[in-house]
C-alpha cells in the first residue's frame, strides 16, 4: 500500500517521524517542533561563534548547529563548548 505525503487537503495530521535525542532535547515524532538555527560565523573565531550563540538562545532558539568543515573546526567545538559554557554562567 502506498502512504501519500499528504491524506487529506483540508485537515491536518502529523506524520509519524524517528524519534532523535540531542543532549537533552527530543526531536521528530509527536515532540513539538523546535526553534533551530546555524551560525554564520567562522567557526575558528571562537568568540564570535559563542556571542552569536547566546543571541540566537536570547531569541529564544532551542537547538544551534555549527559548521565544522575541517579538522581544525571539528577540533575547535570543544573549545567552543567550554566558552559557551563559561559565558552563559556568566550572561546569567
């Protein structure tokens, strides 16, 4: 049997989704949908990435993605976790 995308033009109806956990958030299946974002900025400039962080977290998104196309980036995350860290104890 062949599942449409969509059963019907005039109601609404969620699809049944994987179930995926973030950390702490739960994304997909009946979880409501969540405010996400991605940072714009050179993920080697560290603070830059975490200052737009904690603006996107001020307006109010859930879930930041951040580019890591290298090594070099993928090797940098780590720092900027422990500086997000650092700074939203401190922005408190």
């Amino acid at each position: 049997m062949m599942q449409f995308y969509c059963e019907s033009l005039d109601s609404y109806q969620r699809l049944r989704t994987r179930e995926v956990r973030v950390g702490e958030l739960l994304l997909g299946n009946f979880h409501p949908i969540r405010v996400q974002t991605m940072t714009t900025t050179d993920t080697m400039d560290t603070m830059a990435t975490v200052q737009q962080s904690i603006r996107c977290i001020e307006a109010g998104s859930e879930l930041i993605r951040i580019t890591a196309p290298s090594k070099n980036e993928a090797e940098n995350l780590l720092v900027i976790k422990t500086s997000s860290e650092k700074e939203v104890i401190q922005h408190r």
